[in-house]
C-alpha cells in the first residue's frame, strides 16, 4: 500500500553510502540546515545552501555527481527536494538521518 496520497518517497542514502559516493568522487553534498549549524559541523566537501533562503535553481551543476541534500535529520532536506521537485530540478536524493546518522556512522565532520 502507499501512502502520501501516491506520492514517491524521496531516494534516500545511508550515512555509509553517501561517503562511498563522495570518496569515489560520484556525490556531491548540499547542506540545508542554517549558516550556524553548518559552521558547527558538516559533511567533508559539502556546500551550504540554508532551506530559509533555498532556490532550487541554484543548486549546483557537476557532471557525473549525484547532488544530495542533507540536514539535522531528515526533514528540512525532505521539503528542499520538494521544492526542487516544483521547480522541475533533478534533484531526488537525501541523506536518511542527516548529519545526526552520519555523526552515528564515526564519519568526519569537517568544522
């Protein structure tokens, strides 16, 4: 059965399987918790882009890298891919948890 009115779930990566992506060099990562959150710790490589001020069409462009958002836990980087789904962007994946799973994981975190 689905739920959410048949609505697809958004693609989501385990803390683990993101940084296999970002080591091979396949994932870029696009953080939407706010300034202050971000400069208290954040994924190694990753780029800031608050959800206050988010425009989907500013989101980054690199070949061959998947882009996937990430936040404290899971709910702001949900409702930014909603808003890069309105906006027709190609943007469909984020990080299970957020940086909570990925502090869990004893993965890096760059301050």
């Amino acid at each position: 059965m689905i739920f959410g009115f048949g609505k697809p779930r958004h693609k989501e990566l385990t803390a683990n399987e993101l940084d296999s992506l970002i080591r091979e060099g396949k994932a870029k990562v696009v953080d939407v918790r706010e300034v202050n959150e971000f400069h208290a710790g954040h994924i190694p490589g990753a780029i800031n882009m608050p959800l206050s001020t988010f425009q989907a069409s500013k989101l980054p462009h690199e070949e061959g890298k998947m882009l996937v958002l990430n936040c404290q836990g899971g709910v702001r980087s949900a409702k930014a891919l909603d808003k890069c789904a309105m906006a027709e962007q190609v943007v469909d994946t984020h990080l299970a948890g957020g940086m909570v799973a990925w502090a869990r994981a004893g993965l890096p975190i760059e301050r």
